[in-house]
C-alpha cells in the first residue's frame, strides 16, 4: 500500500467515525477523533496488534470503539482529552497571540487601505473622498474610537489636518503603493499620539477608553477569578487522592470505582496545570501593564516639557514622540485583546471538567472520607522535608545515578523534571495515581533526566531499578492516553506515530525503533584543500620566471586560429603597443650682425 492509499485509508475512517457520532446527536473534530484512534490504538486491551495490517475487521472494531468511546458522556477520560485538544487548538505563546491578532486586524483592514493606496482620484470631490477615507483608516488602525462617531471623526480629522493637510494629497498619491501604506502606518502613530496627548491636556480624547485604569481593574479580578478556580480543582484533587489512597489500602470497602476515580483526578490535575499555565501568563500581563504605565508616564510628561505652551514646535522633536507614545498605547491595546482570550480560555475550560462533579458529589465522597484528615500537596510536602527524609547518595555508588540537592546545584528550581513533577514510584507501583514529589528528598538524574518523589523509600525502590519503573509509567499510559500530554511523555512515545505518518504503509503504529551506542571516524580534513598548483618556493626559480617575463616585453606574441579550432575557445593574444616617444634637438638661433655700408664723399646736393 502506498503512502498516498494509506493517508486515504486513515482519513475515510476518521471521517466515518465523524459522520457516525454526528448521526447520533454528537458533533467531534477531526482532530478529536484522530487523537482518540491513536488512544484506542495505544490501549493493550483493545488487542490491536501493531505487527500486521490492519484487516477490514480491524478496521470496523476500531471504528465501533471509537464512536462508542466519544459518545460515552459519563466519561472523565474523554472530558480530558477533549480539554486537552481544545487547549492545544485554541492556546499558544503570547507573541503568537499578539501577532495573530495583528494579522486579523491587517487583513480585515486591507479592504479599506486598497480603496486608498489604489485610488486615481482627480476631481475636488473626489479628492474628499480620499481624504474621508483616510481617516477612517486612520481610526480603524488606531482603535480610539468609531469611525461613525461625529465627534470622533472631527477630531481626528483636525490631528490629521495639522500633519497631513489635503493640499499634500497630489504628492501622496505620486508615491507607490508600499510607500503610500508606509506612509499611512505613519500618519495613524502620529494621529495616535497627538490624540492621547491632547486627552491628557484635557483638550480631546473624544472615544477613548482609558485602557490603564480598566487593566488596573481587570488584571487583579482575573488573577483572583484563575487563582479560585486553582483552589478549587486542589482540593476535589486532595479529596480524590486521599480517598484512593484509603481504598488501595483496604480502609474504606464499597467504594466507587477505583478506575473512575483515577480518570477523575487525571482530569482535574490536567485542568490544574492548564489554570497554572493561565495564571502565569496573566501575572506577566499584569507585569507589562505596570511597565507600560511607566512608560507612559515618562513620555506624557517628556512631551509636555518639550510642547509647553509653545505656538509652534519642530516636527523633528515632537513627531518621534508622538509615534512613541503611540506605541506604548498599541501596548495597553495588547495586554487587552491577550486578557480578554485568556479569559475566554478560562470560561471554556470549565465544561470539561463536569462530569466526575456529576459523578462524584460530595454527598458520595465525604462519607468515606469522615473522621480521615484529607492531606494537601503542601502538607505532604512538608512532611517529607528535613535531614532525616533526605536520600543519602552514597548509597547508590554502584549505581549509574547521580542526587541533586537544592544547597549543591545552581539554579535548582529551574530544573526540568519529569512527570510535570509527580512521583514516577508511585505512578509505576500504584498504577496511574498521581502524588506530587518532594525535591527536597532529592533529585534523582537518570540518562539526563530528572526525578522526584513523594517519599524516600520511593527514591531508593526507584533508583535501584529506573527503567523498569519509567517502562511500568509508559505501559500505565497507554491505558490512559491522556497521561501523555498531563506527564510530558511525548519523548517516550515518539516512535509511536498515526498511521498517515507511518514509514510501513498499512500499520496503524511503527515498532518502537531499537537503538544502540555507535562512534564514527571523521576525515583529518573533510574539506576538499585547495592546492594552487603555480606556488613556487625556490626564490631562484622565481628569477627565472621573472627574467622570462622580462623578455616577452620585447617579443611580439600572436595567435592563430583554424577551421579545426573555430567555436572551440575563445583565443586571446596579448602585445605591448608602441609608446609615443618624441627626441629634442638643438633649437635654431639667429643672430644681428652690423649691415655694411657705403659711403661717397665729396658730393654736393644741388
């Protein structure tokens, strides 16, 4: 089968398993279900075998479990993978945020900004109707106010007048096109900041929000919205923890399911860690606010000592300012639209987490859990804490191991540990349980990756034989798929790819990929060296060569060329032409010698 069939296949069964829940009232993703076709895959219990081909019965089986586990509404698992693909779908960084934003704006701008930069406008009137449009541009690139706002627009367009007034639209309209664009990026900054100072001075601002008292506002109640919400899914993941821990131990007999229980917390521990990821991002918005504010300040306060109560101000001083202090807005407009998704992130999780709620009221938790003292993360970390709890490394000297301690490693709370910093003992042993580690016991650093425990005798069991307790979390995962993206496991499943991305067309997964320690021999010089065959070192032959040259200086070189040799290279000759060489002789002289004369005498003049 070849790739292009096999890419067929995977993609008509995700769609027949799409269609299939749709006619059943259910409405998925594609990217839900091939999420989902992987985790049935994973799953040792559904006998996948990933050696051969998939048959048509292979097919229809998996199809069958499919649709039968994305219909399922009771379940905690399908809940977290579904927050999971809609995290990954609707989430990224902040600069990918801003930038998407920016983008939208652009395109959704682009209409109007081609009505300019395209125009041929020659009439008086036509020419206003360019002038209208720009401000408008002007308006919408900014975002200080609606362009069908009466007062807005009058005072934009007087900004607009004292920088660009309309007798220069001959000249804009001679540019080209990117420079027009160029050109009207420039005038909205500097529109932007003359309207902004003019709010402060008290002389406009019509339609324009005041962004930092707003985020003074929203940054903190969003903060205390995301950090409820925290405290919330700890202490249903205390109850569920510790009630677990009671079963496992045989205390508490006629209990729920242990299995639905270990999906529930599964579920509020990954929306734990996703909350986590939103808070952090909104303790940064509140950072950048603060500094924004600064800013702001600084250059409100910088353009009022250089415009004072000047009549007339050299644009080489004021402009840049303005442009600035557009700048810095843009920044408040930023922190807005990246709060306002984070919010909209946090409402949505919500729904995913229902289910177990539904499930496990507190009417059927707390009757297994009175009398007993629920333990929280913090607690069990303290108690783990102090000398005596502390893994003593020289116990593992034969071992390929090495302990990290917070008072010996710099930057100890910087390191990356795995299991987003679960106990993989207890994970392993306990099958899936999820107990927070103690770096305080000790960091273990095992093929360059590091451990943590929830207790010291699970740091010995574990360091005594790591791989087989990384292997016992990996096969532990593959029953719960979406352990992979709540422990960071993608580096141990990487070989494991959807069937489109198989190298063995037909086979739903790849055989994990057998490797093995090896060395190669580099050439001394990989680089071809680069000899120049005309060196020479011998200083005689350099004469030679020289006094050889000398004499072609009195020879005349020519060439030839014949009908065997026509169009096979071009000939070329070299001669030295005749100089212009002039001699000087001796000049001519004259000289002035006495003229000889003669003389009668004795003769009378009559």
């Amino acid at each position: 089968m070849s790739r292009a069939q096999a890419e067929s296949v995977i993609k008509n069964i995700i769609r027949e398993i799409a269609q299939e829940c749709a006619s059943k009232g259910q409405a998925v993703s594609e990217t839900l279900v091939a999420f989902m076709v992987k985790a049935v895959v994973l799953d040792p219990a559904n006998e996948f075998n990933v050696d051969r081909t998939l048959t048509k019965d292979d097919v229809q089986k998996l199809i069958k479990i499919c649709v039968d586990r994305l219909l399922d509404s009771r379940s905690s698992a399908l809940d977290t993978v579904k927050m999971q693909v809609y995290f990954d779908m609707n989430y990224t960084t902040r600069a990918d945020f801003l930038d998407e934003h920016r983008r939208v704006l652009d395109q959704r701008l682009q209409p109007v900004i081609r009505e300019i930069t395209d125009s041929r406008a020659r009439t008086r009137e036509e020419l206003e109707s360019l002038y209208r449009k720009i401000v408008s541009a002007v308006l919408l690139r900014s975002g200080l106010g609606s362009p069908t706002d009466i007062a807005v627009v009058r005072e934009a367009t007087a900004a607009l007048q004292s920088v660009f007034p309309q007798t220069e639209l001959g000249t804009f309209m001679s540019l080209i096109k990117r420079d027009k664009e160029r050109q009207l990026v420039e005038l909205t900054q500097i529109v932007t900041g003359i309207r902004l100072f003019n709010k402060e001075c008290g002389k406009g601002g019509e339609g324009i929000d005041d962004l930092p008292a707003i985020l003074n506002e929203a940054v903190p109640a969003t903060t205390q919205n995301v950090d409820a919400a925290i405290q919330r899914a700890c202490g249903i993941a205390f109850r569920y923890t510790a009630l677990i821990e009671r079963m496992m131990s045989g205390e508490v007999a006629g209990g729920p399911s242990m299995h639905a229980l270990k999906e529930a917390l599964i579920n509020v521990r990954q929306h734990e860690a996703f909350l986590r990821i939103i808070l952090n991002d909104v303790i940064s918005c509140a950072q950048q606010v603060e500094m924004l504010e600064s800013q702001l300040a600084s250059r409100l306060e910088q353009l009022q000592a250089t415009v004072q109560s000047k009549t007339a101000v050299p644009t080489a001083q004021v402009y840049p300012q303005f442009i600035n202090l557009s700048h810095i807005w843009s920044g408040f407009q930023d922190e807005m639209v990246l709060l306002s998704v984070l919010s909209n992130i946090l409402a949505s999780l919500e729904p995913f987490t229902k289910t177990h709620l539904e499930v496990f009221t507190d009417e059927l938790i707390m009757p297994f859990l009175e009398g007993f003292h629920v333990k929280t993360d913090e607690e069990r970390i303290r108690e783990t804490t102090g000398e005596e709890h502390k893994v003593n490394p020289d116990d593992f000297k034969k071992l390929p191991v090495d302990w990290l301690f917070p008072e010996t490693t710099k930057n100890f709370e910087r390191l990356p540990l795995q299991y987003r910093g679960y106990c993989g003992w207890a994970l392993a042993r306990f099958d899936r349980i999820l107990l927070p580690g103690n770096p305080e016991i000790g960091v273990l650093r095992y093929q360059d990756r590091y451990y943590v425990f929830s207790s010291k005798q699970a740091a010995y069991e574990f360091a005594s034989d790591p791989t087989s307790y990384i292997i016992g979390v990996a096969e532990g995962a593959k029953y719960s798929p979406e352990l992979i993206q709540l422990l960071e496991l993608h580096a141990q499943f990487a070989t494991i790819t959807p069937y489109t991305q198989g190298k063995d067309q037909g086979k739903m997964i790849e055989k994990p990929i057998t490797k093995c320690d090896m060395g190669v021999q580099t050439e001394v010089h990989p680089i071809e060296s680069n000899i120049v065959k005309s060196y020479e070192w011998n200083e005689w032959e350099l004469r030679r060569k020289a006094i050889k040259l000398a004499n072609l200086r009195d020879k005349v070189t020519h060439s030839a060329q014949t009908n065997l040799s026509n169009m096979r290279r071009d000939n070329v000759t070299q001669v030295y032409l005749p100089k212009d060489v002039g001699a000087q002789t001796k000049r001519d002289g004259t000289s002035n010698v006495p003229k000889p004369q003669t003389f009668l005498a004795g003769l009378t003049w009559w």
